[in-house]
C-alpha cells in the first residue's frame, strides 16, 4: 500500500497530487508488485494521456510496460454521459453495480398498508407514533418545510415525538445523515427521506432513518393527508440476499463515451460497489468499530483488482491487455438470474456498453476465455500516433526516440475486445487479431448482433486454430443505413466454439456530419 493523498484541514477534503500518484506508482513498480488497483480519478476535461498532469495514465504506461495490469476506478460522476475518467486504453477502468443483497426496513401505516424503504436501523420495534409531513399554514412567524434539508426551520412542536417525512432532489447521503441529525434534536422519533435512487446508507447512530423514492414517498404523503392523525411504526432493517433483488449499474458511477478519446470504450467492465463493507479510518464520520458501509467506484476496483490477481496466478505470462481481454469478454451481461441488467439513473434503462463495458465480471469464465485480445507497449504507441499526439510527447512518455510513420494509423484498428465507432459516416472495416488460450485444434464461428441500422460482417466467418497457428486476424466491415445524424445503437460480436463464448461489445453512431453537437 502506497500512501499518495493526504487529508488538507485547510480545505477539509482530501487531495493528491499529480507527483505523489507518480512516486508512488514508481515505488510499486520498483517493488515489484503484480496488480495496482488505484481508486481515485482527475475530473472533467481530462489532461492529454502523454501529459505527466495525468499521473494515472503516464504512470500507468509504464507499469503496464513493465507487466503489471492496473486497475483504476471510472469515477462517480455518473449518470451523466462523458463522465468516465480514467479512460488511457491500456488502463482496466471499473464501473459499479449494486448486489444482490439490500437492507428492506418495513414502514406500517396507520391503515395498515406495509411499505419497504432501505437502512440501516437497527434499534428497537417501534410502537405506532405520530407521522407527519411539515406543510400548511402556521403562525405568522412559523415556517413550515417538507424539503429534507430544511427540517431545521420547522417548529419543535411540529418534529416533537414523531416520525417526519421529508422530499430531496438530493442522492447525497449526507443529505439522509442530515435529515436525520435536524428531526433528533427536535425531539422526533424518526424520518423518512424520499428521493432519487442513490444507494449510499449509513447508520444515523441508532436514530430511525431510512430513503424511498418519490413514488412511495408520494403513497405516504397521500396518507398523511387522509386522516387528521396519521401514524406509523418503523422496523428493525433486515438483510435480503439473493432473489428477488437484481443487478443496476449505480447511479453514480460515470458513464462512457470517453471524452478525450471516445473510440476507445469506457468503462471496461463493472463490479459490485454499492454499500460494500469497509474497512475504514477512525477519522470517518461513519466509523464503527473499524468498518464502515462505502459505495462508489472505489469500491468497485479493488473486486477486479482482486480478480486480476488471480488470473495473473494462474495465467503469469498473460499481458496486461489480455487479462483485461479475457475479463472483458467473458463478462456478464444479464444478472445471476437471467434477467437483464439496468442502469439507474433518470429514468432507469438497460444497460449498454457505456454503462458497464463488457458488462458485469465473472471470475469464474475469466479463467478460461478461450481467445484474447492481446496487445503491447508497441500497440499503445500506434494508438497514441493515430489520435494525433506528436512525436516528441509520445518520446517523453514511452522514454524512447518515437515518430510516428504516414499514414496515420487507424484508432479504430487498436486490438481491443470491443469496436467503438463514434463517427460513421457510411463504412468503415476494422481489423482485431485474437489469440487462441484454449484447446489447440479450436474453430471458432461468428455471431454477430448488429446495431440498428447498421449492417456488420466479419471475415472470414471461421478462425480455425492448430499447434502452429495461435493468432489470426479477421476483418470486421461496419455500414450505416441511416441517413441522419444518430445517437450511438449497440450490439455485439461473439466467437463461438460452442464452449467458450468471447462476446465484444460493438457501438456505432451514425455521424453524416462530423463533430457535430446536437442538443436536442
């Protein structure tokens, strides 16, 4: 472990440094160590890749030059689109999922209507209480408020020895924390917060504080409104594991398309970050008896980190670009239970490569990917070539006399396991090379699910491996049928031997003018 942020009193937040991040990844490298796992990112507009301000990708080139997959976080700036940080190709760049375990905590209403909110309440049962929404007209120096971060201005005897329902715009939870804070110290015996999905839960230290969304929040309200003395009681949380809850991309975590090179797909992949059980400082406000509940991509990293490890056990020769390859195309792409996974968000969606990359990581099927697509130092430095950078940039990064020949090569044609075309005006034919780590005689057939309007075929449609042919390469020719300028479709191109399935995800807009910003 590299200590490369410090906490500023100053400021009260914590920072790190571009040159710590270097230091400190020069240190691992020195070390010797065989994955970094690095959960921290820089916010929008990213620096240049070749730009030292960019600790994570300058650093990262060189340990991945020397061996050694990094796994960085993508950022928790979602769900706006072009938020994913992180973003240099030879970086594995994590997307979090929530899990299949939640804390429901049954709130029963006076008439006898049960709603399951989510906390981390657990106290005593409560007795029916006095339930109430601050609002209507009071004395003329009274304010009343529903608003969440507002509860202080209410009156003592409104809040006193009841439960108060409150509505936020916010996901934060300090919002939750806060609410919570104002209602005990005026003497009220729990809250309710409804709001957008955002996941994060925290204990408020024993107090009864627990978030729904609008629509249950709604139901409440409505009741409060239907009887002069409305009541509930609020349970102890209980933990659910498994069935009936599903797989979401977090609302936080940021999504793809790359801002500073959107042919190259962001995230990677996702892993479980959502109310993960942490280990933590006892300098965190939510410290309790050294661990805490953490959400973020932060969280998410460690778990592919951790997977790497692994893979890199079983498999030491393997490059950084084809343990990355084989996490990639082996992932899940519908929950454990077969159903489809969903971003939040507003409003929730399937999820698409920009959301989760391959999709989901799947431990198990990693260990055996059948094909990968591999790469090196030499690929990064075509692809650093082919967006533009000059030759004596990518000199100061790779450390060695570089110029980049004509013609340019294609970013298109980087060997990644994903094709993504942010700017299609008619066609375009890609190449990919993969290698076989499978059984030796392999043969292997296309399957291909275009994106709307778009025709894709490979060639040729069978790759057929033996002792001594362990790569091939096949041609990949994309066309547009639309003739308007489009939003990206998605789809995908799995190899196929009939046991392993190595699925790549394919993103296509249609661009008939270039550069072009559409708002609407």
């Amino acid at each position: 472990m590299y200590k490369a942020c410090w906490h500023l009193a100053s400021i009260g937040t914590a920072t790190c440094s571009a040159a710590d991040m270097l230091k400190a990844i020069d240190e691992a490298i020195h070390d010797g160590v065989d994955v970094l796992s690095i959960s921290t990112s820089f916010p929008i507009p990213l620096f240049p890749e070749v730009d030292a301000q960019d600790a994570m990708a300058v650093g990262a080139f060189h340990a991945v030059a020397k061996g050694i997959p990094v796994v960085c976080s993508g950022g928790n700036a979602g769900p706006a689109s072009q938020t994913v940080t992180n973003t240099a190709p030879w970086i594995i760049t994590v997307a979090a999922t929530t899990q299949d375990r939640s804390f429901p905590t049954l709130i029963t209403l006076g008439n006898n209507i049960t709603i399951v909110g989510q906390a981390l309440y657990q106290g005593p049962d409560m007795d029916f209480t006095g339930l109430v929404y601050p609002e209507g007209p009071g004395a003329s120096n009274e304010t009343f408020s529903g608003v969440c971060e507002d509860l202080a201005k209410n009156p003592a005897r409104i809040i006193k020895e009841k439960i108060v329902l409150c509505f936020t715009k916010s996901t934060d939870y300090g919002t939750l924390i806060q609410a919570a804070s104002d209602v005990f110290n005026l003497d009220g015996y729990g809250v309710i917060v409804a709001r957008n999905p955002g996941y994060q839960l925290n204990p408020c230290d024993g107090f009864p504080c627990l978030a729904v969304d609008y629509e249950l929040g709604t139901d409440i309200l409505f009741y409060i409104r239907s009887t002069r003395s409305p009541v509930a009681k609020i349970q102890p949380t209980r933990t659910l594991v498994g069935l009936p809850v599903a797989t979401k991309v977090a609302t936080f975590s940021s999504r793809g398309p790359s801002s500073i090179s959107p042919a190259i797909l962001k995230p990677d992949i996702a892993a479980p970050g959502v109310n993960i059980l942490a280990a933590t400082s006892p300098n965190d406000t939510f410290y309790d008896r050294g661990f805490s509940m953490k959400s973020g991509t932060s969280m998410s990293t460690p778990v592919v980190a951790g997977i790497v490890a692994l893979l890199k056990s079983l498999h030491p020769h393997w490059s950084p670009a084809a343990i990355r390859s084989a996490i990639v195309t082996t992932a899940w792409r519908t929950d454990p239970s077969g159903e489809p996974i969903f971003a939040d968000g507003s409003n929730r969606k399937l999820a698409d490569p920009f959301d989760y990359g391959g999709g989901v990581v799947n431990s198990e099927k990693a260990a055996k990917p059948g094909l990968v697509y591999d790469m090196g130092v030499n690929d990064y430095v075509l692809y650093l070539c082919s967006v533009g950078y000059t030759d004596s940039s990518i000199t100061r990064l790779v450390r060695k006399k570089t110029v980049c020949g004509n013609p340019k090569p294609s970013v298109l044609d980087l060997n990644l396991p994903s094709i993504t075309i942010p700017n299609l005006a008619k066609e375009v034919t890609i190449t990919r090379t993969v290698t076989n780590v499978g059984p030796v005689g392999s043969v292997y057939k296309a399957v291909i699910e275009a994106p709307m309007g778009v025709n894709v075929n490979v060639t040729p449609s069978a790759l057929v491996f033996n002792a001594k042919t362990r790569k091939l390469s096949f041609k990949v020719r994309v066309v547009t049928n639309h003739r308007v300028n489009t939003g990206y479709y998605f789809g995908s191109l799995t190899w196929t031997d009939s046991v392993h399935n190595v699925v790549i995800p394919l993103s296509v807009r249609t661009q008939i003018l270039q550069r072009y910003y559409d708002e609407n």
